[in-house]
C-alpha cells in the first residue's frame, strides 16, 4: 500500500458534529488554519453538496469533501478527520440518508497534483479493514498511530 | 467498449473510479476507453457501461448505456464485478 505521509495537524479526531454542514468545516479547519484553502472553498463544498447531493459518499462510510481548485485553493492539502459518531448525509432522490465517519478534505491545484493525492486515497480506502480500523479509534492519539 | 465514470463534479470521486476501472481493465486485458464526467455532461455522452454511485445511478438508469452502482469507488473487486456482470449481460 502506497503510504500517505501527513503531519499530525492534518490528523484530526472528533467525538461528533452538529451536522454534514459542521462535519465539513471541522474537516476543513487545519486546510484553513495553514492558509491552503480560503473560507470560500469550504462554502463551495457545502453549496455543492446542496446542489449536486451527497457525491462526496466514495466508499461505505468516507466521504471526500472537495470543490474545483479555482473555488479557494492556495497550496495542495489533504486532512483526514474520524467522527467517531456517524454523519448524516440526506439523499433527496431516493428520501433515505446515509452516513460517514470518515472525512477526507481534499484541496488540489491542478490535475496532476489532483491525481497523485486520488491514488494515495484511493490506497488508503481501497483496504476496507483500515476504513474499520480508523473507524474504531477511541482517541487522536490512536489515529495517529495508524498514520505513523 | 467504452466506459463513463461519473459523480457530481467529473473532478473527484468520478477520477477515482476512473484509476480504479482503468487498472481493472489492464489486468483483464479488455479492450476499453474510461472517462471521467459530471452527472450534468453524462447523459450526452455516449457510452456502453455508466459506473456511479447509488444515487446517480438511479438517476441514470433506462438510458441507452448499462449502469451499475459502485460503493467504494476504490475497490477494484467491486469495479471488476460490475464489469464482468455488464459484459455477461451483453453476452447473452
């Protein structure tokens, strides 16, 4: 498996959020406290889930949050935070809900850059005992350690 | 045959599925062309096969290309699958 190198701040572990709308800005908090996106891209990826629905679902309990570069990106970043209480997305095509714990919060520059951080999640996901794994961390600590 | 991943912006999960239906194909050696596009742009573009994610897929369903629903869009298993049951149904 490919590794993905992150320092520790892009690691985060929360107990719960409010909402997917408060599970979105705390994903994206250390992208904006390092100044690699502005608070337009994280609106930008809430008003496109609004419009486009939850698209932001790639694998039974991940979810990608993500806008286009051109909606506030600064500087490549990737945060991966675990909830350990589910998030609820609504899905008003079909009226039922589903729900992640994991959030990774993407931010590209361009294409390739956009590719290389997509391979190294895509290794990361494709494994669903570490989406179990990470899903079961009691602490930050603990996540850390997967991460490591 | 030709191969249309798709999500809500054509720039995310649908890329990701793309890698991983693209390395599916090459191990199979089928012959196939994946693209990658947003929900808006995939009903024009013609194609044999849709791969999406549950809620596109109902959207997109009774078009002229097959769709299968995927969960994890880095599961080449669940890619492969998908494909093998498209190619059997075309087979028959």
């Amino acid at each position: 498996m490919e590794e993905i190198k992150l320092d520790k701040q892009f690691i985060q572990w929360e107990k719960q959020a409010d909402n997917w709308m408060d599970a979105i800005r705390i994903s994206a908090r250390p992208l904006l406290q390092e100044k690699k996106i502005t608070t337009d891209y994280v609106e930008a990826m809430i008003t496109n889930i609004k419009e486009l629905g939850p698209y932001i679902l790639i694998a039974p309990l991940v979810a990608l949050p993500h806008a286009r570069p051109e909606q506030g990106v600064n500087e490549i970043g990737l945060s991966v935070t675990v909830f350990q209480e589910p998030v609820f997305f609504d899905k008003p095509e079909t009226g039922d809900s589903s729900e992640a714990n994991i959030f990774i919060c993407l931010a590209a520059k361009d294409s390739e850059s956009h590719l290389d951080l997509l391979k190294k999640i895509s290794s990361l996901i494709e494994n669903e005992e570490m989406i179990t794994k990470m899903r079961n961390t009691q602490s930050e600590e603990e996540l850390h350690q997967i991460f490591a | 045959m030709k191969i249309l991943a798709v999500c809500g912006m054509g720039f995310g999960s649908s890329l990701m599925l793309k890698m991983t239906a693209d390395r599916v194909i090459q191990k199979k050696g089928i012959q196939a062309e994946v693209e990658a596009t947003d929900i808006g742009t995939a009903e024009s573009v013609q194609a044999d096969l849709i791969l999406t994610n549950n809620e596109f897929a109902s959207q997109l369903e009774g078009g002229r290309s097959a769709v299968k629903a995927i969960m994890n869009m880095a599961s080449e298993d669940e890619v492969a699958k998908a494909i093998d049951e498209f190619l059997e149904e075309t087979n028959k």
